[in-house]
C-alpha cells in the first residue's frame, strides 16, 4: 500500500466536504493524466480559455491539449509587444474559462494567493464564468497562517528565479516583505467563499505539482 498516496486522498475528502460548504466544486484524482481528463469535461466546445502564470498548468500539458482539441485561447505569451500582452491579459478575464492553480489550500477549503500584478487573483474574484483551479497536494495546508508561510518559504524563491526578479528573495532565498518594483507579493487573496455557488473548480492531484 502506497501510504502517501492513502493519506492524500483521507485529507482530500476532507477538503472537499470544506469547498462545499464554501460554494465550491471539488474532485480528487490519483494522477495528473485523470486530472487532465477532468479539466477537459468541464470545457465546452465554444468555450474561450485562458490562463494567469502557473507552473502547475504548464506541467500538465494542458495548454498543448487544448490545442489538440481545438480550443479557442486567448494566451498572452503570444504577445509581439508589452502594449499587446497588456491588452491580452485584460481580455482573459473575459474568457468563458479561466485555468489556474493555488499557492496554497488549508484543510478548511481556503484558497490563498499572492500575486504581483493581481491578473491572476482579479480571476478568481470576478470576470470568467468558470475558474478552474488545479492544485497537487503539495500544496495542501492546516489552515491561513501555514498557507503564508508555505508560499514565502516553498513558492516565492523558485517563482522569483523563473520569472529572474530583481527581489531579495532572488538574492537571498528568503522573504522579506519587499516593496522592491519586482516585488511579487503586491496583491493577497483569501478565497473564502464562492458566488456565484460552483462557479470555482478545485480539482486535486496526488503528486507534486507547482511551487
């Protein structure tokens, strides 16, 4: 018995009777290829989708298999010039779909974000009609404190060397609050509650994913 992977899914019930009672969907899968086959169940064929930054989305594959399945995007890395990717990431939050992950859940079915520009979490509030959020278990917290120190320790250094800021975390592999130009921790969001009821899709994956 793979005793990880048991625990996982004891804390996934768990979760998931939390997102109810917050007016979200929830759904637990063993591995990334089920939770893949999820995500495309719930686009539909018209559907526009697009996407904030998300490692997690990337290590799916789930963008080259909305491409297989002819799926109409609106994806800002396809921007020529600053003024182009702007406007592209204004017209996402119009999208019928919107893809992401979490940077932390508590075990009480809180979502917690940080972001620097706020596209992103300005999604999980309002625009699209359906947000699908996809988060490994890696990310799974006791409760909005643990989820803080989670993101500063686990998610801002290896996020601030991929997008190369110019932050103290980049330099020193540790949060410091900065109010740096760079700085990635502008905007936090707590997603307590859904409205309207279901709108928000967490779907969690028994493997490592994201940072």
């Amino acid at each position: 018995m793979d005793f990880i992977k048991e625990s996982y899914k004891v804390k996934s019930a768990t979760i998931i009777k939390n997102l109810q009672k917050r007016n979200m969907e929830g759904y637990y899968f063993d591995s990334k290829e089920e939770a893949v086959e999820k995500v495309m169940s719930l686009i539909k064929e018209n559907d526009v989708v697009s996407w904030g930054g998300t490692v997690t989305i990337d290590e799916l594959g789930l963008k080259k298999t909305l491409n297989e399945n002819n799926i109409q995007v609106i994806d800002r890395d396809k921007a020529t010039t600053p003024e182009e990717r702007k406007a592209l990431m204004k017209k996402a939050l119009t999208s019928d779909v919107f893809l992401a992950s979490t940077n932390a859940i508590t075990m009480d079915g809180e979502l917690v974000n940080i972001d620097g520009v706020g596209n992103r979490l300005a999604a999980f509030c309002y625009g699209p009609d359906s947000v699908i959020v996809v988060a490994g278990m890696n990310k799974v917290v006791k409760d909005k404190d643990s989820a803080m120190n989670r993101i500063r320790i686990e998610a801002c250094v290896p996020n601030a060397i991929r997008i190369n800021a110019n932050t103290p975390c980049f330099v020193t592999g540790i949060c410091n609050e900065c109010t740096s130009n760079d700085t990635m921790c502008s905007q936090i969001l707590v997603t307590r509650y859904c409205k309207p009821k279901n709108r928000i899709k967490v779907i969690l994956v028994g493997e490592n994913l994201g940072f």
